[in-house]
C-alpha cells in the first residue's frame, strides 16, 4: 500500500496491546539523510483548557507500527514511566482556598 504523509494527517492511533485510543496522527519525523519515515508524532493534550500548558507529545516508532489502514493506524505502544511529582495534593484550587 502506497501511503503519502498527508494522508497520515489526522488518522486515528490504536494501540493494539490495550486498545486505547492514543489520538490522531499530527505530524511525522523524517530522516533527512536516508529520506526514510522515522516515526509518527501524537500531539499531547491541552491541560486545563489549554492553560496549563500540554502532555507530552507521544512519539511512535516505525518499528512499532503493525498496520497502517485507511482509517487508523495500529500501532504497538508502551507508555514511557512517569516521573515522580512532588506537587501537593488537591491541585491548585485547595492550594489557593483550602485551608493551611
């Protein structure tokens, strides 16, 4: 199957060993030197409407796609650790009105 990159553009992720929905095909990472497709980026999500910044972007390897269909993109997936947080519980609001 003959794919061009633009017809990557917004083709849903399914990660095929949870089966959840990772998102939509945002962009890709080329090899410029050997002009080979690297790997598939998923932009993170917008935290607090957008506010608070975004996730992660989520980068896939060639390697790990299975399928690339017409509709989706089948891809094998592992959730990179999350680092420790030392923030407070609660978030914010009961840091900014909660009591002390």
């Amino acid at each position: 199957m003959v794919c061009r990159i633009t017809e990557l553009h917004n083709k849903e992720v399914i990660d095929l060993d949870t089966g959840n929905r990772l998102g939509c095909v945002d962009d890709v990472e080329v090899d410029s030197c050997s002009a080979c497709l690297c790997a598939i980026v998923i932009h993170g999500r917008p935290r607090f409407l957008g506010l608070g910044g975004h996730e992660p972007d989520i980068v896939i390897r060639w390697e790990d796609i299975a399928v690339i269909g017409d509709e989706t993109v089948l891809v094998h997936f592992r959730c990179p650790p999350t680092p420790v947080s030392c923030k407070r519980k609660g978030g914010i609001l009961k840091e900014l009105f909660g009591r002390r």
